[in-house]
C-alpha cells in the first residue's frame, strides 16, 4: 500500500498541552488483523486528559513509566477504511466506520485492529459518531453494573459526556431520573429525560438537604467523583447502588484511593452497596447505541466541535472540567 505520509499530534512526555506538536508520520500498512482508517472525526474525554498529564501516576504502569507509550493519543475515532489486512473479512475499503481504540485518534490516519470498529450508520455524521464509543458505552455499563430497572430512582452527578447518556438511557430504562450538575447544563439534563435537576454548587451532597433527601435513590451514578462517599452512601435507599464511575483520589492513586476507601467504608448497612466500574472496550454496545441515535432514540450532545490544529486549547478546555456534553476534534 502506498499512500502520502499523514500528520499526527504527537507527545514526547507527560504534560500539559503545551507537550503536544504536530509531526508527519508515515502510513501504516495495516496487519493481518488491522485496518488503515482515514480519520474524520475523534471525540475528546476526560481520559485523554488524564493519560496526556500521565496522572494519576499510577496510570503509568500501563502506560509508559517516563513517557506515553502511545506516540499519538486518543480513543474515540471516526473515518472511513482505506485498506484492510488479509484475514479482515468484516470490513472493507470505503466503509464509514467508528469505536474506541487504544490511541492514534489524534491524527489524519489511524492503523487499529479491526474488531475494535464497526459500521457508522448512514445516518450519523463522522463527528456525533467519534461522541459515542466511549462515553456512551461508560454510561450504558454503569447503569447495568446498578442494575436500573424501570421505577428506579436514579441521580445522576455531572452533566459531561458520560452524564448526558446516563441521564438519557436511565430514562429510556424507565427510571425516575435526577441530575447534579453545572448550571449551564440544568436545563439541557431536564431536556435530556431528568425530572429534577440542581446546581452542585448550590445543592451539596454533603450537606442534608430538602432538594436532596437522605435514603431517597435506589441508584447514583457518581461521574464528578468529588462528594465524599459517606454523603453519597447516605441518599440511599435500603438496596441502592452506589457506582463509582470516576474519582479523584490524588495525584498518586487517583480513583484507586477512592475505591479503596469506598472498600473500607461499605455500604453502610441495609443492603446499600458502592461498586466501582471498570468500564471496558464493547464495539458491540457502541453500535447498538449508535443505531439507537440513528433511530433518534438517543440524543448526541455536542457543545463544540474544534479544528484539528485545535487539539491544544480543546484538551486545556477539558482539563478545566466544565464540559457540557461533549467536544470533538474534526480533520
């Protein structure tokens, strides 16, 4: 295969945007199982941003101890196939596709393993389809982990990109749904399937509250991970379910140490449970999700979609944790 080489966005070391640089790289020839994809879109999450800081520094194991081990950062993709391997048989040159990958998203081509992607929809542009994988298949685990069933009372603690979809699928599973999030976003989560919804900066968890009644939810989706667990564990109702989808637990452990604490402290008695999600990789729950936006069954929500040689200020954006919905970088 013989194609001019790409460019990428590029990271040397762990930092700030400051550490990213453009770089012309050379396209890779896709192996047995792989796929070359021409990208359109890539969504940007809060992942991305953790990984380019290299923090938590637990993070580091896995993903380079003095450098990322990935050259060129992003998960979420969107583009259509240029070449295929010789045991790919699922897809083939031309096809629109999507999914979260282990990196590479940043760039104008992208060489992945091809179970890792699926069919974009004809339905669905490049940009609201590089929104889905990630965030939406996050938010669609963490309500199964709660096991939400239609007559649920379920909040909901931040209105990003993964908060968006909860809101939405707890309500399309029929379950009463409340939101804690910015007040930018209060109107859009009410929009979005919430019957409630209040401004955390007004409405605290950790402190009782006529808006907020102890033992008053069989589910809490903690996305902000900033209330302490045991305000959270107290809004509970006998045999909720409290999911740790995200936390800040310092700069070593990260959410490591808030799992750790949820651990030690327990549900607290009355069946109450505190589970962490470990969300993983599923191509076949991002196409289910994307043939229910395709259906328009399920809202995309995009703030701001920003320019490729805007991939800097658009991860500073979401460093500054204020996002509502999500933000996606297009070639």
């Amino acid at each position: 295969m013989s194609h001019p080489a790409g460019t990428a966005w590029t990271q040397q070391k762990y930092g700030g945007p400051e550490t990213l640089s453009t770089d012309t790289l050379p396209i890779s020839e896709p192996g047995p199982a792989e796929v070359t994809i021409q990208v359109e879109a890539a969504g940007l999450n809060a992942a991305d941003v953790h990984l380019m800081h290299g923090e938590p520094l637990l993070l580091r194991l896995f993903f380079g101890l003095r450098r990322p081990r990935a050259k060129v950062p992003g998960r979420d993709v969107s583009g259509t196939v240029l070449a295929v391997g010789s045991s790919v048989h699922s897809l083939a040159p031309g096809d629109a596709v999507f999914g979260e990958i282990p990196g590479g998203a940043f760039a104008t081509h992208a060489t992945v393993p091809a179970d890792l992607l699926v069919r974009r929809p004809a339905e669905l542009s490049a940009t609201t389809a590089a929104s889905i994988a990630l965030a939406g298949g996050t938010a669609e685990q963490a309500l199964t982990l709660a096991g939400v069933t239609a007559g649920n009372r379920v909040l909901v603690i931040s209105a990003g990109g993964v908060g968006t979809f909860a809101i939405q699928l707890a309500a399309a599973r029929g379950a009463e749904v409340w939101a804690l999030c910015g007040s930018r976003a209060l109107t859009l989560a009410r929009e979005l399937g919430a019957s409630q919804a209040f401004d955390y900066k007004a409405v605290d968890p950790a402190a009782e509250s006529p808006e907020l009644p102890a033992g008053s939810f069989d589910t809490i989706l903690d996305i902000a991970g900033v209330s302490p667990l045991r305000s959270l564990r107290r809004l509970l109702a006998p045999g909720g379910t409290l999911v740790l989808v995200a936390g800040n637990g310092g700069r070593v452990l990260g959410p490591i140490g808030r799992i750790l604490r949820a651990m030690f402290l327990g549900g607290g008695g009355g069946g109450r449970r505190i589970k962490p999600l470990a969300a993983t990789t599923q191509p076949e729950l991002s196409a289910k999700l994307a043939h229910s936006v395709a259906e328009n069954e399920l809202r995309v929500v995009i703030e701001r979609e920003w320019p490729f040689p805007q991939l800097p200020a658009a991860l500073s954006h979401m460093a500054d944790g204020h996002a509502v919905g999500k933000h996606v970088v297009t070639m």
